[in-house]
C-alpha cells in the first residue's frame, strides 16, 4: 500500500509516520526534560560565559577545594 503526500503539506521535507500513543509520549518526554532556566539561572549563565571568555576558570580540583569536598 502506498500513501502520497501532497507536496503542499511536506513543503519538501521528509516525514515520520509513528502511532499517535508513540507520539504523545515524545511530547510528554520533551516537556519533561526540557531545560527552561529561570531569569537568575540565565544571568548566572551570562556570567559564567563572560568569565569562561576571559579565561577567568577554576580547574576541578580548585572547584572541589572550594566547595569544600576535598580531604
């Protein structure tokens, strides 16, 4: 059995064709996994990337002293 899709609706591009259950279930995993940083997590980020630019880094071992997790 063939199916075409009318051009019209693919505008070229290529499809996937999964049951409706599969499919609601990938939704429900994107929503759950996806990474939505709140305003002070993005303002934290920025500034880790102006510092990362800079070559303002700390290496593992200075991270762990820091934090105190080191014997």
């Amino acid at each position: 059995m063939n199916i075409t899709i009318p051009y019209k609706l693919t505008h070229g591009k290529e499809l996937v064709v999964i049951p409706l259950e599969e499919y609601e279930e990938l939704v429900n995993l994107r929503q759950v996994y996806e990474f939505k940083p709140s305003k002070e997590v993005k303002k934290a980020l920025e500034k880790a990337r102006r510092n990362r630019k800079k070559g303002q880094t700390l290496t593992l071992h200075e991270l762990k002293n820091n934090l105190g997790l080191t014997n």
